[in-house]
C-alpha cells in the first residue's frame, strides 16, 4: 500500500472528441476500482446522465447539442458546470482516498470552441487577435467549473476522426450514411485542439497530469492501457489503495 494523502479527493478526467471512449471508460473504471479503493464516484456530463438537479438545464444542453449548435451549447455547459458541484452526492464530504472518475470538464469547452468561437472572432478582428480569444476562452471555461479538481489525472482519448464518426454514426439512425467529410475535419481539428490547450495552458494548471491515449484500438486494450495509467499516477500521489481486488 502506498503511503495516502488525506482529506483530498483525486480526480481521473477523461477527455477526448465524441465517440473517443470516454463515457464507456468511466463507467467502466469506477466499476473496476470499487474492489480496490474505499470510496469511488463518477461524474458524467448532462447531456448523458441527469446529474444536475436543475431539469431546465439538462434538457436546454440537451437540446442545444442535438441541435449542433456549438455556441449555445457551450453556453449551457458552463451553466450546468456551475450548477453540477450541488448534485454530487459526496459534495462537502471528501474523506481520504476518495477517486472520481469524470467525464469530461472545462477543457472539451475549450478544445471544441477554439475551433469555432475562437477563428470566427479572429476572422472579424484580425488573426493576431486569436491568442488572446483563445486565452480568455481558457478563463471563462475555467471559471465557470466550479467543481475543481485538485489534483486531477486528464487521460486524453487520441482517435482518429473518421473512427470517431463512425462509432457516433453507430448508434444513430443515419448509421449507413457515408462519413461527412466537414464533420470529420472538424473533428479533426478539435483533436488537435487537445494538443495545443495542453501544451499552451497545461501549466496553468499545476496539480494536474496529463496523459495521451491511443484510443483507436479494442476497448479490452484501452481499458488495460488506461487502468495502467491511473496505477502509475495514483502510486506517484501515494495514493492508499488495497491491491487485494487485483490489478489487470
């Protein structure tokens, strides 16, 4: 057992662009780990699961989502990030070596209107001025998650876009359409995103860790790659956790 950090929750975010994996390896690994650490949670994102207490919200994000629009949606994410920490059933009460497996937070607001809100108001204003969208962007979304996560372990889900698509496409009922070649670029260029906000923004946030993942393989091979991953960082924290449940 290693050594423990009391009194603080640990936070393992996985990121990445839709149809990466993420919902699937959250529920996934706060199933796994419920046989090795005294107290696992998981948090998923409104549009997935009704973990917000404000209704209104989840079915506004919802709708903003199904809706494509990128803008709103972005909008109302934030809102229900705001409203999100009430809902946590272990809100004011971390005990020690408490883990919680989230999918996504603020960074997918970032990575995903980099590419739209971003650009369009470079375009407007002038290219030179995109450095500083893109910064104050990183600060709105920042803010308005309230549920901050110190320390955090950010997996981010490397796919390729067109993977992506059709795995989204998989469970619509436009499942046999051929891939959309604007969505699949814009994917791509999200994906990208991930790189730079890490690269520009990483330190910025400097209890937080971060981790790429080839997410284009079988699932038994990502959960195996991912589960690796939190063993390492949670040894590094000292994290006390019981290795009797077994490690795959």
């Amino acid at each position: 057992m290693g050594g423990g950090c009391a009194n603080m929750a640990h936070w393992v975010i996985l990121e990445g662009i839709d149809g990466a994996g993420k919902s699937t390896l959250v529920h996934w690994l706060s199933e796994r780990f419920k046989s090795i650490v005294p107290a696992v949670w998981k948090v998923s994102e409104t549009c997935n699961y009704d973990v917000s207490r404000d209704q209104l919200s989840t079915k506004l994000v919802r709708r903003a989502c199904v809706d494509k629009d990128l803008f709103r949606s972005s909008v109302l994410f934030s809102a229900a990030r705001i409203l999100l920490p009430a809902s946590y059933p272990f809100h004011d009460n971390f005990d020690d070596e408490v883990l919680i497996f989230r999918d996504r937070c603020f960074l997918s607001t970032v990575a995903y209107q980099m590419e739209f809100i971003a650009k369009q108001l470079a375009e407007l204003r002038g290219s030179d001025t995109l450095d500083t969208i893109r910064w104050v962007l990183f600060e709105y979304a920042k803010r308005s998650d309230m549920a901050w996560h110190d320390p955090a372990l950010v997996i981010v889900l490397q796919v390729d876009p067109e993977v992506s698509y059709a795995r989204q496409s998989a469970y619509s009922s436009d499942s046999f359409l051929p891939p959309n070649a604007d969505v699949v670029r814009f994917l791509s260029d999200v994906s990208e995103n991930y790189f730079s906000v890490v690269r520009d923004f990483g330190d910025y946030l400097p209890d937080w860790t971060f981790a790429f993942v080839n997410a284009n393989c079988t699932l038994s091979e990502l959960c195996s790659d991912v589960e690796r991953i939190v063993f390492d960082w949670l040894d590094d924290r000292q994290f006390k956790y019981s290795k009797s449940g077994g490690e795959g």
